[in-house]
C-alpha cells in the first residue's frame, strides 16, 4: 500500500460520532503512520480515512480504498452495495481549482462509493454535516400542535373585536361543527 501519512485528528472524533449513531467501530492501519476508521452498523459499511490537502487525496484514496475492498469482500453480502469510502479534510475546498484527481475519485464508484468532504472540524457539529446521510434522522419535537381556530381567538382582537366576543364566537362555531 502506498505510504501516506495525513494529521489523524478527525477520525477519533469521528469513530465517538459514529459509535453515538449506533455504529460498531475499530481502526485498521495502512501503511506506515496512516490510519483509517472501518465503521459497521445494520446498514452500512464505511471507511474514513483523513486526507491533508489535494496533492495528497489520490494516495490516502488508494489505500483506504484498497483496506476496504478487503475488509468487506469475505462477508458483505447486501451491504456490499451500501459501503462507502468517506475521505475527510479540515482544509478548505477550492471551488474554482478542483484538480482532476478529485473529480476522478468523487465519480468513481467502482466496487463502493466514494464521498469527500472539505473543510471539516473535529466537533459533532460538524461531523453530523459530513456523515448525515449515514446517520438516522432525529425524531421531530413532541409538541402539540395549535390549532387553527383557537388561534382565531388570540388573532380577532386585533381586527378590533373584542377579547370575550372572540371566544364567544369560537365557542358556538365549535358547539355548531359537534352537531353535525
């Protein structure tokens, strides 16, 4: 495998995020000084693997993708068309100078998929934004929602009728709507 040796700040971070999700997570050595994070849940199989800049995406790419392919080929069964190889930078992406190795990486989908994500911090904030599509969605808040006809009874005082009119109003509207 090729040497590579990126900052390991984001994946121990990541491996916490992950294992809060439900995942199951262990980290596998590469080559050399390089690390990448293997993630496992009942959906997924994932690989993170942290990349310095653009001149040095294409050799981490390699080996990650080459770590991958082997852990999942013996028994992948359906995740096999659910595995992901995420290759995270905290450095900023360059909209206007993506090299071609990063487009070629991003459009290569032989045997996994593969995602990169720039600019990202070692915090769940934004860790959540890189690996949301690998993460359940959150439940909505339990809140009550109002009603629209008792809110006419917060809104008609201020077209100028009064406060007790209102709830009058409202009161024999509904006392009319259970008769029927």
């Amino acid at each position: 495998m090729t040497d590579v040796a990126p900052p390991q700040r984001l994946l121990g971070p990541a491996s916490v995020f992950l294992q809060s999700h439900n995942y199951l997570t262990r980290s596998l050595a590469i080559g050399g000084d390089t690390t990448i994070l293997l993630a496992e849940d009942p959906y997924f199989a994932l690989a993170v693997a942290e990349f310095s800049n653009a001149q040095d995406i294409a050799a981490v790419e390699e080996a990650g993708a080459a770590a991958l392919a082997e852990q999942i080929s013996p028994n992948a069964g359906v995740k096999r068309w659910d595995a992901y190889l995420i290759l995270l930078s905290s450095a900023p992406a360059d909209k206007h100078d993506m090299p071609e190795s990063v487009t070629n990486i991003v459009y290569n989908t032989s045997f996994f998929r593969r995602i990169v994500k720039w600019n990202v911090s070692p915090t769940s904030a934004s860790l959540d934004r890189a690996l949301r599509a690998f993460v359940p969605l959150t439940s909505a808040p339990n809140v009550a929602l109002a009603v629209p006809v008792d809110r006419l009874v917060e809104r008609l005082p201020s077209f100028g009728i009064s406060s007790q009119d209102a709830e009058a109003a409202i009161a024999r509207f509904k006392a009319t709507k259970a008769q029927k």
